[in-house]
C-alpha cells in the first residue's frame, strides 16, 4: 500500500504543468442547490472528489465554540452504508488519500483516488452528506482527539497561543474572536443533540460546492453518478447569516501574554484589516511581501541581517472572508526588548506610507505573484481547493484565472496609501508574547 500512495502522490505532482494556463470549467447546480464544478485534467490519471462547505467557527455560539473543527473529524466516523472505522481503510485499499481541514470560514473534504476510482469519491462524499451517523461513541472518541490535537498544538506548543490572543485584542463582536480548534469546555458540554442539530442546519447541499477535478474521461457519465448520488439528498432550510460590525480600533491596544513554553519573547503588532474579496487585502499582500517574504526583505534585512537586533522577525496577512488581520512579529535577542523592535517596525511602515516603492521592487513583487499564482494551480488539489474557495469565499469561481491581472495592477500609489489607511499606531493591536514570569525567574 505504501507503494501505491507514493506512486500516487508522484502522479499528483504531474498533474498539472507548472504554466500559468488558464483553468478551464463547467459550473451547474443541482435541483437541491448542490453547486457542482468540473475541471478536465487528463495530464495524469488521478483525480479529486471534495466538497466545501460553507460553516466554519464564525457560525458558532459563543458559549459553543469548536463545533466546525470537531466536525472535521466527526465526518470521517461513519455512514449508514460505512461502517464505523472504515473511512480509511476503503480509501487506501483503493489507492487513495484523502483528508479536511477547517477554517473560521469554511470546511474542506476531498478524496484523491486513481482516476478509475472517481465513482467511489463521489459516492462516498454523498454518503458524507446525505447519511452521516453522529452517536454518542463517535462524539466521545473524538472529543479525545480534538483535546490531543489541543494540547499538541496549542497548549503546550512554543508560541501556541498567538492567534487566540491577536483575535482576542482585534475582535470585540465578531466570531473571529475565538480559535477555530474552540473551547474544549465547550464540547464537554454539549449534548448529542446540538452535535446532531449544527449537521442538520450547516452539512447540506445547498450551503456547499462539489468539485471534481483530474482524469474525468467521460464528463456525461460524471454528470450521471453526481445526479446519482447526490441529487437524492435533500435541500436544506436556507441559512441566515448573521453580519457583524466591529467598531474602529482608534487607540493602541496593549495587551501581553505569558506562554511557559518559551524562553524567549516575541514582539507582536497586529492591525484589523479588510475582507479578503477587497483589493485592499491584495495590497495589504504586496506589503506584507516587501517587508518579510525572504531574507532579503526590508524587515528581515534590517533587524536580523544588519543590525542583528532578532533572531527573526516576519510579517503575514491572515485574509477571511469578513474582515482580515496583518501580523508583524519578531524575537529580540541579546540586550535588544520588543519596543526595541517595534520602533524599527513602525519605520520601515512609515517608509511605506511616505515613499514609493521602486520599479525594481514592484517587478520582484510580481514575478513572485505570478510565481505563486502558477505554483498554486500546479497540482489536481490546488486547482480543486482553489475552485472551491473561489466559489464559496469570494463568489466567483473565474478568480482562479483573473485574480492575478489584479496583483499586476497594483502601483507604487496604491502600496503607499493603503499602508497609511491601515498601518497606523493607533489602529493596531501591541502584544508582548512572554515567557511565563516562574520560569524566567528559573532561568
């Protein structure tokens, strides 16, 4: 079995050639809301069967947290026509892989299978959807694996609790606030009911997007056996979105955190930015690129090449569909504290808001998009996920094709005034991320 699934992860990376082709699809949505997305890649026999819905950990309650990701494992328990245990095992003796991940936005499936298996993805998933078996044993058994994944993760790994604090200090009214992996109080407390409920409201055709990419030699028969499995499954009652408004962070937010996993601090400045549909994000990505991607960016090239003030130090934009975040960290090392490296931080972001970035720099910035965007659509799974969030995310699956003319258009202007409108102090969260006081002392 090992040498089928390296053969078949070889095959992946030839599934797609590392051009910037355009991806071609068909779009069409079953009477039950199901939409369907089929992307013809016959360059390796393999192909992909995944579903995304659109339930991730902003569609909680707050006294509930965690639910979206237990249900990325919940899913795999069992079918009425799957026995408990078995996911897995169908899946590897077919030659497959398989797996899902879960977001504050969305939730992920997919099956990758030789493309002579794409009947048994498809069927599979629709049994995900159309027949899943939530009892008591599967709340249990992985109620026990989301706690290991916590505390392997989070709890007792170096630097775990960033996010939860950065979404803590951003968000006051929306459901970013709290981590996907949730509040393990909170699963304790639920009961089989609301497990059995969140399935019934959220895991329906008509709040998901099926995607079938690769190897599909017959697109007529491909059609037949989705209406086949999937057009039995009933619509759903159509979800209601709450919208949530966060009021403008007008004033530094200082906040710190005591981590007993670390020995050294890190320096956090964190801003609340826009939703990643805007053009905004995607300028708010070129910063983040001219700052921190690579070791010869502005930020790592100063304080931990030059003036050796970090052992590191970075920058990223976390996107979301509702609104975003850019992270700026470091690690002060020797006599250097974190202030330290804020002050160089706020005047590498006052350099962007007063000078225009150079040709040159705009040119690298683009060969590195284009490299990425070309990267991103390499491979069957790339194509499908990005198909996917496309769709579900930003409402336009053609984005997997054009997004890239929009990270050309950028200017020099548009860097400089963006990082006014949202790189100030007054609209950042500071967080001093510590090393717990007990084992400082212990130092």
């Amino acid at each position: 079995m090992k040498k089928s699934l390296i053969a078949l992860s070889s095959l992946l990376m030839l599934g797609g050639t590392a051009s910037a082709q355009k991806v071609a699809f068909e779009e069409y949505d079953l009477a039950n809301g199901l939409h369907v997305i089929l992307h013809n890649d016959p360059s390796a026999p393999v192909v992909i069967t995944s579903v995304m819905y659109h339930v991730g950990a902003k569609d909680e309650q707050p006294d509930r947290t965690g639910f979206a990701h237990f249900f990325e494992h919940l899913l795999f328990e069992g079918t009425e026509n799957i026995k408990r245990g078995e996911w897995f095992k169908i899946v590897t003796s077919n030659g497959g892989v398989n797996n899902a991940n879960t977001t504050d936005d969305r939730t992920y499936y997919y099956e990758v299978f030789p493309s002579n298996n794409l009947k048994l993805g498809l069927w599979m998933e629709s049994e995900r959807m159309l027949h899943p078996v939530i009892n008591q044993i599967g709340v249990d058994t992985q109620n026990e694996v989301v706690k290991e994944e916590k505390r392997k993760s989070y709890d007792n790994r170096p630097y775990g609790q960033i996010f939860q604090e950065v979404k803590k200090g951003l968000f006051k009214n929306h459901p970013y606030r709290w981590t996907t992996i949730g509040s393990m109080a909170h699963l304790d407390a639920a009961k089989l009911e609301e497990f059995q409920a969140f399935n019934k409201k959220f895991y329906i055709p008509n709040n998901a997007v099926l995607i079938v990419a690769g190897d599909i030699s017959n697109p007529t028969e491909t059609k037949q056996w989705i209406e086949q499995y999937f057009g039995s499954v009933p619509k759903g009652t159509p979800i209601t979105r709450q919208t949530y408004t966060e009021e403008p962070i007008t004033q530094t937010i200082k906040a710190s955190f005591e981590d007993a996993n670390i020995q050294k601090p890190m320096m956090i400045a964190a801003y609340r930015t826009p939703s990643m549909k805007t053009r905004d994000a995607r300028v708010l990505d070129f910063i983040s690129s001219i700052l921190s991607d690579g070791k010869s960016s502005r930020l790592y090239k100063k304080v931990v090449d030059d003036k050796k003030m970090a052992l590191e130090a970075g920058a990223f934009c976390n996107s979301q569909e509702d609104f975003g975040s850019y992270i700026i960290y470091g690690l002060p090392q020797g006599n250097y504290t974190n202030a330290d490296i804020l002050k160089e931080v706020d005047e590498e972001i006052v350099k962007l808001q007063t000078e225009l970035i150079s040709a040159k720099e705009l040119e690298k910035l683009k060969n590195k998009y284009d490299s990425d965007f070309v990267d991103s659509n390499s491979s069957v799974e790339g194509i499908a996920g990005n198909l996917a969030s496309f769709y579900l995310l930003y409402g336009d699956v053609n984005l997997i094709n054009t997004e890239i003319e929009m990270y050309h258009s950028i200017t020099p202007e548009e860097i400089r005034e963006v990082a006014k409108k949202y790189l100030n102090p007054n609209q950042r969260l500071v967080l001093d991320y510590l090393p717990a006081k007990d084992k400082a002392d212990n130092k």
